[in-house]
C-alpha cells in the first residue's frame, strides 16, 4: 500500500507542493504532512529524495501535473523543463534497481477527469478546492480546521490545492490500474 505522495503543481517560477499520508484505502484518506505553496526546484528535490526508501519500496510515489500533447506557450516551456527534471531525478532514484519507481506525471485534464470535475475557467480551482475539502471530512471546518485542532487538510493554500488535487487523482488512477488486473 502506498503510504507517501509527494505531488507538485508545477507553474512558471514556483511551485505547489504537498506530501501526504495515506490514511486508509479512499482516495480522500490523507493527511497533509509538507506544504510549500510557493516551492523552488531545491524544495521538490528535497521532499522527493527524502522519500527515497520509501519509493524504492513501493510505500511512495511522485506525482506532478504535466504539460498536454500540442500546448505551447513560454510558461508552458516553462513548466514542461520542469516536469523534464522531476522525471529525470526519479530516474536518478530509478538507476540500478529492478523494478520501476513509481511517477505519475498527468495532465491538467486527466487530473480533472479523474476527480470527476467539469468546470472551466476560473470556477475550476474554486469546485477543485470543494471537491478535496469534500473528500477530506466534508466541510472546511474538518478538512481544514484552526491551529487549536488542525484537520487532515491544514495549511493548504493557493496552488497546494492543485497539487493535492494531483496527490488524489494519482491515487484513483492507481487504484484504477490495480482494479483492471485482478
């Protein structure tokens, strides 16, 4: 069972990054245990190579948002050189061993549809937003809570949220592909 993600919403300069802890089978069972709203390459680096053991395992996995076939743009240039060295320090990770670490590297759109989300435009982050608070206890008060009783989902913000929301979709793909061999 995975028990790590360490997922990342990559943008032009920083970066949404979240690990989580799995907490029981459910996509929406985690707990937040790093934030980093505004993370560089040093901070991704950091959080993947601090699981290292676990993702040799099989307790961890990356996930990373990536660009789709046919967009163009400088950020997407950007984001695209980003996602290139997620890959290859996995890789680095990767060398030597048997048996292939696990990346999830999806699509805005495939995240989307994974969570079963439609929206478009600037309703999107607001329903990605609804749709992990959901999923993580229901209301904000327990998904998110104060500094007195912090819920599973405490101290996400801005692109945190889309990273988390990669955390989950990775974890409904994942449970998707094992379904599909029994």
């Amino acid at each position: 069972m995975i028990e790590r993600i360490v997922a990342i919403d990559p943008g032009s300069y920083t970066h949404g990054l979240i690990v989580v802890r799995t907490t029981g089978p459910n996509p929406g069972d985690n707990t937040v245990d790093y934030v980093n709203k505004a993370a560089q390459w040093t901070d991704v680096s950091r959080e993947v190579s601090n699981l290292e053991t676990d993702l040799r395992l099989g307790r961890a996995l990356v996930a990373c948002e990536r660009v789709a076939p046919g967009q163009s743009s400088w950020t997407l240039t950007q984001t695209t050189e980003f996602v290139g060295r997620v890959i290859q320090l996995h890789a680095s990770l990767t060398f030597g061993h048997t048996r292939a670490l696990p990346l999830y590297a999806m699509t805005r759109r495939e995240v989307l549809s994974l969570l079963r989300i439609k929206a478009k435009g600037s309703e999107r982050d607001k329903i990605v937003r609804h749709t992990m608070i959901e999923m993580h206890g229901g209301d904000r008060r327990t998904a998110i809570g104060n500094n007195n009783h912090p819920g599973p989902l405490h101290g996400v913000s801005t692109h945190a949220w889309a990273a988390l929301a990669v955390a989950v979709a990775a974890r409904i793909k994942r449970h998707e592909a094992h379904s599909e061999q029994l």
